[in-house]
C-alpha cells in the first residue's frame, strides 16, 4: 500500500502495488481483504485490478486522471487489456472506473450501473470506503471467472447433475411401483411405460446436457479465447452416466426387482 499526505501530480504517481491509498482513506483492516481478492483474481483469470486513491487528480479532471493512469500503468495484460482501474478522489467527492476494452463485453454497462449507483456512490457518501471497495472486488471477481465459462457449458453442466438426480429418483420410483402395484414388468410394453412415467425427466435432462456440451466443445478456440471447458466435460459425462445407469436398469429391471425383494426378504413363493 502506497500512502501520501501531499497533492500529487498524476505524472508524478507511481503505482507499484494493487491498492495506492494516497489519500489515506482506506482503513487498515481492509487492506489485506482487498489485495487477497485482486491476487486472487490476477491468479485465476489473469485480469488485474488497481485501487488509486488522491486528494485531488489536480487541474485535469478524474477522468482524464484515469485514462492517463490506467495507459501510463499498462493495468492489465498487454496483449489481453484486461485490467480494471477504481479511482477516487477525495476532495472532489468523485471517482471514475476504468475498464480495459477486453473486459468490456465481460462487465456490463448494467453491472458498471448496479456498482455506481447501489454499491460506491452511497458507501462512499457514508465514508464506508474500505467495505465498498471490498465488494466492489468480489464482484468484479464473480463476474470474471463466471465469464470463463459460456452459459452453454452452464446448461450442461446443470442438465448432467439434475439428470443423475432425476435418473435416481426415477429408478427408485420405478422399482417401488413394482414392489407396490404389482405390473407385469416382462411385458416390453409394460416396462416401457413404467420408465417413461418414472424416467423420462432424467433422460430429457441427460440428453440436454450432451447436446449442450458438444454444442460448447465446437466453438473455435479463436471464438473461445479464454473459456473454460471443464463444466461442459463434466455435464456430459454425469448426463452419459445417468443415460446409461438408465438403460442398464431398464434391460435388467426384473433382475434387479427381484434382487431388492430378496434383500428385504419380501414374501415370494411358488404355485
């Protein structure tokens, strides 16, 4: 943390850390909880992010204290230009974030609207600087690695664990309508029904999941940049199981009716 008590020229300001409290307005205990999050940000999605406090940006105006900062800086990777700048000056009651274009379609101008008007402006009113700029970083946070993955993968990867809970649900169902009401469960017909009554919300889900999944997987790595896959490989595989947890079971079905009776010694017996 970099701490100044005199007005400082913006090109005399050297950013060496993420937070720069010239003003002296961030209490201590928020300091470690702020860079915690910026190094954790930086760590997994490579974006940096630069708290700059002044008295005063001086005879320009905080905006174009921001630009000049934000470029003289470099905030963010080069190649990528994903760096985020919060600027505040205190005497000016104002502050300005800055946001490199590779972030720009990944914070939203509704999210940049939601953190000014419900987050800064009525902490910062309130001189709760350390907690605003606290959240502000969380949800810069959330944003970015959320933005890692595509809302195919989320689909997905959604659809594969609601397909492994339905698919259990249904087997389950299935097998105690069987114990209950007695169907004919050798007929193909009969059987059918019954998983179509018991099963068919897991299989819709399974299949969901598979299709999304191989939907995101296409996408052209110079489309993808940045995205991750993991979500998307692993609502395919939970939506591959459950498909074919469901039709093992359906194929042995009556193997594994008369396995449950016997292992809760259910009254069977010959005529």
């Amino acid at each position: 943390m970099d701490r100044y008590e005199e007005t400082l020229d913006i090109d005399d300001i050297n950013i060496q850390r993420n937070i720069s409290d010239f003003a002296g307005i961030i209490e201590a205990e928020y300091i470690e909880k702020i860079d915690r999050v910026i190094n954790g940000i930086e760590v997994r999605t490579s974006a940096e992010i630069a708290i700059v406090t002044l008295k005063t940006p001086g005879k320009i105006s905080i905006d174009e204290a921001a630009t000049r900062l934000f470029n003289k800086f470099g905030i963010g990777k080069k190649e990528e230009n994903n760096g985020v700048l919060l600027l505040i000056s205190t005497e000016n009651n104002q502050f300005r974030i800055e946001i490199g274009w590779g972030l720009e379609n990944i914070i939203s101008e509704k999210l940049k609207k939601e953190l000014v008007e419900k987050l800064i402006a009525p902490n910062f009113k309130r001189k709760n600087f350390g907690p605003a700029i606290l959240m502000f970083t969380k949800k810069i946070s959330a944003r970015l690695k959320r933005s890692q993955f595509s809302n195919l993968s989320i689909v997905s990867w959604l659809s594969g664990i609601l397909s492994m809970i339905f698919g259990a649900a249904g087997i389950f169902s299935g097998i105690v309508i069987a114990l209950t009401a007695f169907p004919d469960i050798y007929r193909p017909g009969v059987l059918a029904l019954l998983f179509t009554k018991t099963c068919i919300p897991a299989v819709l889900l399974g299949l969901v999941s598979i299709v999304f999944a191989i939907a995101d997987l296409s996408i052209p790595d110079d489309v993808r940049e940045n995205r991750k896959i993991l979500r998307s490989v692993v609502g395919m595989i939970f939506g591959s199981v459950a498909l074919v947890t469901i039709a093992a079971i359906f194929f042995f079905f009556p193997l594994v009716v008369n396995f449950v009776a016997g292992l809760f010694s259910l009254p069977t017996g010959n005529y």
